[in-house]
C-alpha cells in the first residue's frame, strides 16, 4: 500500500481524506496557504507544506507547487478532495508525469465527462436516457428556433461547458427565445469562455437524484445506491439524504445499472457520481456525471457502510474492489446538512470570523465532518463550509428527528451560521413528507421560511425589564460589551424565552 498520501486541498475534505489514510497507516501530507497556515487539516496532518498566498489562483490551483510540495515530501499518491484541482484533467496528467499517483479516475474519463455535450452524445449512442433535446452545440438562431420548435416549449438552454447554473436559461415561449439565447450565450462566455450552448425540454418539477458508483482498475464496476440532492439554493446543495424519498428497489435498480453503463462507457475506475433528473412520473435523465468524490458522499457510507475514501485509495493502488454488486446492501435512512457561515437570516450573506464557541452535537447516530475548531478564524478567500453534519437512524422519519435533536445541540458563536435555516426546513411539513424538488428551497424561502416572528408581548416585557436592570446597576445606558456575554447563559435565556407556551392574541 501507499506509504504517504498528499491531500491537495483544505478544510473539512482534506480531513475527511487523512482519517481515512490514518486508519490505514498511509502517512498524510498538507498543503496550505498562508491564511490557511493554523487551519485544522494543517494541524491533523503529518507534515505540511505552504504553496503560496491566499487566492487560490495562487495556491490551492497551482500544479506546479501541488507537484512540487509531493515530490519534496515524498508522497507517492495526490488526493484531490473535491473542487479546486479534482476534476482537472490536466492536474491528473501531470501527477502521473511525475509519477505520482492520481487517486481518481483515468485522465480520459475526466476529458469526456468534463464536456456537457460530449458525454450527452456518448450516452444517447448508448441507447441511454438523456432529456429530450439537441446533441450538438447550436451555432445560428435559425438552428435554436428550429429545434426549440422540434422539441416543444418549455425548453432549457444551457452552456455546453456546463455548471452551477451558468448559461442556464429556461424558455416558456418563441417570443422569449432569442433574448434567453444572447444572455445564456454571454453569460457562458464570461463563465466558461466558451459560448457555446445547447437545448432540451425542460422537466417541470424534476428532482434531482444521483447514484454513486465505483469501480476499480480491472474493470469492475457497481453502484453504491441513489443520494437525493433535490434541496438546492443557487444551485448549491444544502442538505442531501439517502435513499431518496421517491426512489424504491425497481427504479434504484434500474438507475443503478444505467449509471454503472454510463461509467463503463466512459472507462470509468475510482469513486463517480452520475446525475439524473427524475420527473415526477418516475422517468429518470442522464444529465451529467461528476468524475470526483462529492461533499455529500457521507450520507451514501452511512446508508452502506462502505467507505468510499479507503475503496478510492485501494483502487488507485491497484487493488481489485471487494465489493461484489450483491454485498451492497442499504440499511436505514441518513441525512446531512451542510452548516455554512453565512446568515440565513439575512439573503445566505457570507459570515466569516472569529469561531468565539464551539459546542458540536454527539451521541447515538452522529457524523460530523469539520474543518474548522474553537478560536479558528474563517477566512473570507474561500467557500465558507465550516463542516457537514450527518446523521443515520433506521428510518427517514427518525433520521429527522434525530437531525432536528442535532442542530438543537449545535452550538457556534461569534459568526452566523445557517442552522437556523435548517432548523425550519427540518419542521417544513412538505420537506417531512418527503414532498421536495429542485424548486422547494426557493418557494419556502419566497413563502417567509425565514421571515422573523415579531417577538410576543411576554418577550418583549422580559427585553424592558432586562434592560431597566441594567440601568440601574451600571448607571449606564449603553448596552454591556460583547466580549463580557456568558454565551451558555444567553442561549439557556433564549431557549427558555422560546419555550414559554403562553404567547397570547393570535400568532401563530
Ligand atoms: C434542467 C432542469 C429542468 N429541465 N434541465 C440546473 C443546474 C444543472 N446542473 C441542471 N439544472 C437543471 N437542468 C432540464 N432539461 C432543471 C434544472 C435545475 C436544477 C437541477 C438540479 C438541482 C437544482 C436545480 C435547480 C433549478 C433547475
């Protein structure tokens, strides 16, 4: 096996990947930036390297000083973690240039997948569900206004070098078609340099459901289940589960084997995932696959008991899968949240700063994957993931419960998180029933999920009375400082207030 494992990258992922290397005594190599110098994966790792200033241009995305920090320590494999350098083909290529090994999947795999209309093609020639729509890129008007009409409004133009919802444009109508088609191309320019874009219908109402698969360097491929990624703001995910809610053993079966197709035509070998959307009526859609391990692979180890960090260092070893498709079995229901500093009481504004108290939920069917630790500053260069907050219970219905008993326990201060955020949708009825797609988070937040309740007559006599206090012992009117507040006293106070059942005259 790999004596030493480099992580090319930071925060909750990089620690995620060295407890997987520790637990297989393969020695951890970190690489940071210099606001990253006190970061947690620098600290958990057995050697560390800087490889540059802040900006991630700058460091997290230079090859050249990735490469250079693995061959000064000696590591003999790269784990990219996911985003910065995990699906850059030209990152892979050059680890394996300089003999190190890449543990992801084959350069090839990543250059097909890595282009939206490439991979399209290559699954509708394989007889495999794609949206309805055009397998090229659309280069005059008359092409767009054409096939809009084949397919039949609502279509979808979307950028062919694809991704967070760039270039992406839904049409209802002809008479919108030509301007969505200027802004889907511009914006695709100045995204992706490339403005080149394509057409589908679109799914009214789909979710989104994507299957993990793995497969090793012999030519064995299976598929770990369906992961329900439906939840999404701004075309980020915030919270995932498995299974899905809408997914039974026939429709898992047979999303199961199209993905594993989708990977054997791809040549595929490592941890992927393939995404569908389902409509409501239960057809399901090729719409893109993701050649690295995803921040949401938790909820799919919890569900099989498989960790997908160790199978992806055993297969870029060489190893064969131990896995026979007929071993993986689902057993109960796991959720995860991913807590953000940013405030979600005011538009998800990002909240970096001080991590004044930290107090992290535990107990029976808990995973919390962090980056970040009591009195750690969160740096304003980068996504403000502070860590993912997974829980496993028998079922959906106590895999809530026991998420809502979670974020109760979960306690950050000095910077705003979206906890509370969670709190609300983890109460929305909707959500409990299982009842969501693509569009759920926009509609309950367009609905007032995080409108303020005014407070009740009862608080609002409790802030006076607090406040009169205060004047009469300090003499003062000014508020007392911050950095003096008890922060377990506050949030006992707070609790109480919000447990007082005698709210009178007409809220809700
Ligand atoms: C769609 C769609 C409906 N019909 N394509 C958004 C980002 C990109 N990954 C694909 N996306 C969509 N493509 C067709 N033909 C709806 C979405 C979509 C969406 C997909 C997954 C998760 C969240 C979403 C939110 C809005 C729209």
């Amino acid at each position: 096996m790999f004596r030493k494992i480099l992580i090319a990258n930071r925060g909750e992922i990089a620690v995620r990947v060295m407890r997987a290397c520790r637990e297989m005594d393969i020695r951890t190599v970190a690489v940071f930036s210099d606001v990253d110098r006190k970061s947690l994966h620098v600290r958990y790792a057995d050697e560390a390297y800087p490889i540059g200033p802040a900006p991630s241009t700058e460091s997290y995305l230079r090859i050249d000083r990735v490469l250079e920090a693995a061959r000064r320590s000696g590591a003999e494999a790269i784990h990219p973690g996911y985003g910065f350098l995990a699906e850059n083909p030209d990152f892979a290529r050059a680890c394996e240039d300089a003999g190190i090994a890449f543990i992801g999947p084959p350069v090839s795999s990543m250059e097909l997948m890595g282009s939206k209309t490439a991979s399209r093609r290559a699954v509708i020639e394989a007889g495999l569900p794609v949206v309805p729509g055009a397998d090229r890129n659309l280069e005059s008007f008359e092409d767009v206004q054409r096939i809009a009409a084949e397919i039949g409004y609502p279509v979808m133009l979307k950028a062919s070098a694809g991704g967070g919802g760039k270039g992406l444009r839904m049409v209802r109508a002809e008479s919108e078609l030509e301007s969505a088609w200027r802004t889907a191309r511009s914006e695709a320019q100045n995204a992706f340099n490339d403005s080149a874009v394509y057409l589908e219908k679109y799914i009214e109402h789909p979710r989104h459901v994507e299957i993990q698969i793995l497969g090793d360097r012999h030519g064995h491929l299976i598929h770990l289940g369906e992961r329900e990624c439906s939840l999404q703001r701004r075309h980020q995910k915030v919270l995932e589960e498995c299974p899905s809610p809408a997914v039974n053993d026939d429709l898992r079966r047979r999303m199961g084997e199209t993905a594993v197709r989708i990977g054997t035509l791809a040549g595929y070998a490592n941890a992927g995932t393939v995404e569908f959307l389902l409509d409501p009526q239960g057809h399901f859609y090729f719409l893109e696959m993701n050649t690295r391990l995803q921040v949401e692979h938790p909820v799919t180890e919890l569900v099989t008991g498989i960790d997908l960090v160790k199978e992806q260092v055993r297969i870029a070893f060489g190893e064969k899968l131990t896995w026979r498709q007929e071993d993986v079995r689902m057993r109960g229901a796991a959720i995860e949240c991913r807590i953000y500093a940013e405030d979600a009481a005011n538009n998800f504004f990002p909240s970096p700063g001080l991590i004044a108290r930290l107090q992290a939920p535990a107990g029976p069917g808990i995973r919390r994957d962090s980056g970040v630790y009591e009195g750690w500053q969160v740096p304003l260069e980068y996504d403000p993931l502070l860590s993912k907050l997974a829980v496993w219970a028998t079922n959906r219905a106590e895999a809530l419960a026991r998420m809502r008993r979670a974020l109760g326990e979960y306690e950050i201060q000095g910077i705003r998180t979206n906890i509370p955020f969670f709190r609300r949708v983890l109460e929305h009825q909707d959500f409990m029933a299982g009842r969501l797609d693509t569009g759920f988070i926009d509609r309950v937040l367009a609905a007032g999920l995080m409108e303020e309740e005014p407070p009740s007559e009862a608080e609002e006599r409790v802030a006076l009375l607090g406040a009169l206090l205060h004047v009469e012992r300090t003499g003062s009117a000014q508020p007392a400082a911050t950095a003096a507040r008890d922060w377990w006293k506050q949030a006992g106070r707070r609790a109480l207030l919000r447990r007082r059942p005698e709210r009178s005259g007409g809220r809700s």
